[in-house]
C-alpha cells in the first residue's frame, strides 16, 4: 500500500503552515492513521518545537537522504500518539541537500513501513524546498490568511500544484486541493476590515476546508510545544479537528466564522 | 464592544478595496500564468520598435499565451492610438453641425 501524501504550503512565511502540518499529522493520528510528518525547511528546523520533540532529535531528513541513518533510527516518535512520528529538517546550511531522488526515496520508505498517511510541511516561498515539499503530493493543503499578501500568493501556489507535481507531469490526476484559511477574525470581518471567507473564495474560486479562528491558543500551544489541536476545549483546536474530518471526507458545517451573539448588558457595557 | 468603545471607533472598512485589488491582480497573473519569462522583456522591446513608426504606449500592447495539448500560442495585439482619427472626426462632426 501507498501512503497518501499531503503537502502542507502557502508561499508567504508566517501564515500558519507549522501550526497547520503539526495539528493535521497529530489529527491523522487520532483519528488512527499511522502518520509521519516531515519538516522540509532545511537550515531552519521548526517542526520539533511545535511538535514538542525537539531535544529527541538525533538524525534528520538529509541523514537519510545521504544513507547516514535508516528511517526507523530518524522517525522520532510522538510522546501522546503511537502512530504518529517526526521527520526532523536538517539544521545544515546546503541549499542542495535535498534531491528529488532522496525525497522520493524517504517517501517509498514510509510506504513501505505502512504509513496511511505523510505530511510534508513546506517551507516558504517557491524554492527548491518547497518545490521538493509538493511534487509527490496527493493533496494540498493551502494555508491562507485573510490578507492580501497572502491570498495572492496562495493563487501562485495553486497553480504551481496545477503544473510543477508529479501528477502534473505524468498526467496521474490532479493534486486535490484543500484551502485552509488561517488567522480568521470574524468580529474584524463584521465590520468590514477583513477579507471574509467568500471573499477569499471568491478571488481564488476554490471553497475553504476549514477555518482557524485567531486564537491566543495557537501560541500558548507552541509554547507549550502541543498541536493547538490536541487541546480540545479550543476554537483553534475544534476547527482543525473538523478540517482533519473534512479531509478525510466527513462533511461539517463551519464553526466559529460569526461573531458570537452578545447578551444586552454585554452589548452596552461592552466585554 | 460597549457604547464607548463604540463611539471612540472609527472603523475603515478596507475589506472592500482588498477585494478589489486582489480581483485585477489575481486575473491578470492567471492569464500569464505559465508562460516565458521573458514576455515583459519582449513586449518593452515591441514597444520601442513600434513606437519608431507609431506613437503608442506601454497598455498598448497585449501579449495573451495559451497553451493547448500540443502547442503554445503567442497573441500579441497593439491597439493603434485613436486620438488623432478621433480628433479629425470631432472636428468633422462639429463642422457639421455648424454648416448644418
């Protein structure tokens, strides 16, 4: 069996792809996928700490590119899940480290360790590594906020899953794509200061998966080094939970995209 | 938000202008997505050939790539400048009205 791969990519940096790749992969893995999750931002290594893994790393993604360490020795295992596992980026400062050959031959490894599904957290912008991040994915998942900067450059990512993957090239179907809009503030949608859900549909004609709301959770969860997702009493965490469902092919109404209905006192003395 | 946050708020409704620009920027790169980069090069290049004869500017020209199973197609159409022809025919139509 072959694992299903999902790319997790923006373009722009700072828009939640970290976030969004540690909750999906930790999300996989509730629902009882056997999961991996691969940090591809090479010289930048971020995903351990938002996984909360970082002082269990010992050999990277280039150490098994380069046949330096087997899969098994590299897969660092989650502390909550069983079947959920890290791929650490290399911290070396070569550009070049990943080829397509290497990537391909990790991803025909996890295949064969019988994952069900790979999670590869791009870097940002449309270099080799994030290249390398797309091009033997099945899904994508667009990781957007409502902002301009970053809607237009989602609209480049698209079509660079439409032309630069191995589906692309070899015909094979297109990568399906999944568009996660990100940082939503719907009480600034209300009043007419940000792009709203339709909005950013509309301009890049393809439906959301899923909405984040903006949450203070988000970065308690990193501090504390857990997926937002696995605090279930959050916004932020319900959201990804119904994303992760709605990949899998669940289907869920939206939750948290309103302002939420104020009392009269709390309308008049504010709260 | 209370009465006072209320009145101390001045709102810019900017989501709309967003919108806007995003719309004209969002088409115009899809309709050159996946073509050569060397276009805008070539299309400056056009421009100062064809302004050796004409008196055109830059949004004269539009260069259009389409690419179908098999083949690519380069679409360059410049839009020669009215102003003149316009203004012989204004004149034309007032003189008309006068001797009428």
């Amino acid at each position: 069996m072959t694992a299903e791969i999902i790319v997790v990519t923006s373009g722009k940096g700072g828009v939640g792809k970290t976030t969004t790749s540690a909750s999906l992969a930790t999300g996989l893995a509730m629902a009882g996928k056997k999961t991996a999750v691969i940090d591809f931002d090479v010289g930048l290594r971020n995903l351990d700490l938002i996984m909360g893994c970082e002082r269990r790393v010992v050999y990277d993604f280039v150490n098994v590119v380069n046949d330096e360490a087997t899969l098994k020795q590299s897969l660092i295992k989650d502390k909550r899940y069983d079947n959920l596992f890290v791929l650490a980026a290399s911290q070396t400062r070569d550009k070049d480290a990943l080829t397509q050959e290497g990537v391909e031959k990790v991803l025909d490894g996890l295949s064969e360790m019988d994952f069900d599904y790979v999670v590869c957290d791009s870097p940002a912008g449309i270099e080799k590594g994030a290249h390398l991040a797309m091009y033997f994915a099945d899904h994508a998942v667009v990781v957007v906020n409502p902002e301009v900067s970053s809607v237009r450059d989602s609209d480049r990512i698209l079509g660079l899953l439409a032309s630069k993957t191995r589906r692309a090239e070899k015909g094979e179907g297109p990568v399906i794509q999944h568009l996660l809009l990100t940082r939503y503030n719907p009480a600034r949608v209300a009043i007419g200061e940000m792009l709203s859900v339709k909005d950013v549909e509309e301009i890049l004609g393809i439906e959301v998966v899923g909405v984040i709301p903006e949450s203070e959770n988000v970065l308690t969860a990193s501090n504390n080094g857990i997926p937002v997702i696995v605090d279930v009493n959050s916004h932020a965490g319900q959201a990804y939970s119904d994303t992760v469902a709605r990949i899998l092919g669940e289907e869920r109404p939206l939750r948290f995209v309103e302002v939420p209905k104020k009392g009269f006192l709390q309308r008049v003395f504010g709260g | 938000m209370g009465i006072l946050d209320f009145l101390k708020r001045k709102p810019e409704a900017t989501a709309n202008v967003a919108r806007e620009r995003l719309r004209i920027i969002v088409a115009q790169e899809r309709s050159t997505r996946g073509a050569p980069d060397y276009l805008p090069m070539m299309r400056n290049e056009l421009l100062e050939v064809i302004k050796k004869y004409v008196h055109v500017d830059l949004e004269a020209i539009s260069i259009n790539f389409e690419r179908d199973s098999g083949h690519e197609i380069l679409e360059l159409s410049v839009t020669l400048p009215e102003a003149q022809a316009k203004q012989t025919a204004k004149q034309a139509a007032k003189g008309e009205v006068r001797t009428g």
